[in-house]
C-alpha cells in the first residue's frame, strides 16, 4: 500500500514513469532531482502519509525504499 503511494506521488510530482523508478536508486545523484524538487516531494508524502519526518531521519532517506522503511516504522 505505501509502495502504491510512493509511486502515484513520484509519477505525479517528479514526473518519472512508473517503469523508471529505481526504489534503490539515490534520489539526487542518480534520479537527478534537484532539491526543491526534492523537498516538494518530501511535504506531498507528509500530506498524503499525514507524517513528519525528523530531521535526522530526512538526513538518512537517500532511496525511495528507505523512505518506504521510514513510513513502515511510522505505522507502528
């Protein structure tokens, strides 16, 4: 279900097709999303999740599996 999510939002807001994602790809370096792309993408999941993520834990999300595993653990 989160996965699901995790894809709509990446399709809709950094414009990538589903067949693209890479989840272990390094969201900066290697999808080539640039910061304010980036922290859109981060509030669009925050909304969509109703979630915030700390700080420490925005510094550790480099893929979308471990932001995946972040809102895993957030569920609990």
């Amino acid at each position: 279900m989160i996965r699901e999510k995790i894809i709509d939002l990446v399709e809709q807001s950094l414009e990538l097709n589903k067949e693209d994602i890479d989840f272990d790809a390094d969201l900066v370096n290697e999808l080539d999303i640039d910061s304010i792309d980036l922290l859109d993408f981060i509030m669009q999941v925050e909304d969509e999740f109703d979630v915030e993520f700390e700080e420490d834990e925005l510094d550790n999300i480099k893929t979308l599996n471990q932001m995946i595993e972040v809102l895993e653990s957030k569920e609990n």
